[in-house]
C-alpha cells in the first residue's frame, strides 16, 4: 500500500495466493498418486490406500482365513485398512501441514483437512 510502509499490496497478495493454490493442488495430485500400507496380524492383512485415503489394495494371506472363524478375519481386514487410513492421515499433515500453515492458523478451518 505504502511504499515502504512494511505491508504487501494487493498484487502481491493476489500472488501469494495463486502460488499457495498451485502448490496446494500439486500437494493433492501427489498424495492421490502415492500409496501406502497397513497391515495387521503380524503382515497376515495387508490394506493399501492412497494418500488421499482410497483404498487400492487388500492382501490377504491364506493362513489368515479360517472358514469357522470369519469374524477374526474381518476384525483383521478393518485394522489394516484403519493402519494404512492413519498412515495416509500422517502422510497428508506431512504434505499438506506446512501450506496450511502459510494460510495461518495451522490448517484449521480448511475443509477436507484433518488436521
């Protein structure tokens, strides 16, 4: 506004912005392209999901099923695939924290953020 004056103008707020944007829908395009697993019962289920959180991947090893005993591997399947939802969770804070930071307020507010 003021020459000098210690605050930036509206151009360069408008930048700022556009740049955070840009940078913000880069960060989304990689976490959708990135996956990482969960796993449970010693690696006898394993989920994979995306950074985003879709779930691409579901292993499950033969030793893990027993026909009498359904509910155990279902209990398994839901903790591998929450495993590898807190790790996409952890994931995204790690992309996407230090641009919500730059919006200030560490990310509170912007819908679709978990943190």
């Amino acid at each position: 506004m003021i020459p000098g004056g210690g605050q930036p103008n509206m151009q360069q707020l408008l930048q700022q912005a556009q740049k955070m944007q840009q940078d913000l829908a880069n960060a989304q395009e990689e976490l959708a392209r990135t996956e990482v697993d969960g796993q449970a019962g010693g690696g006898l289920v394993r989920a994979t999901v995306t950074g985003a959180g879709e779930l691409r991947a579901l292993k499950i090893d033969p030793k893990a099923v027993d026909p009498d005993d359904t509910e155990t591997l279902a209990d398994l399947i839901v903790a591998a695939v929450q495993a590898a939802n807190e790790n996409a969770q952890t994931l995204q804070q790690q992309k996407l924290g230090p641009l919500a930071q730059g919006l200030g307020g560490g990310g509170s507010g912007i819908p679709g953020l978990p943190f």
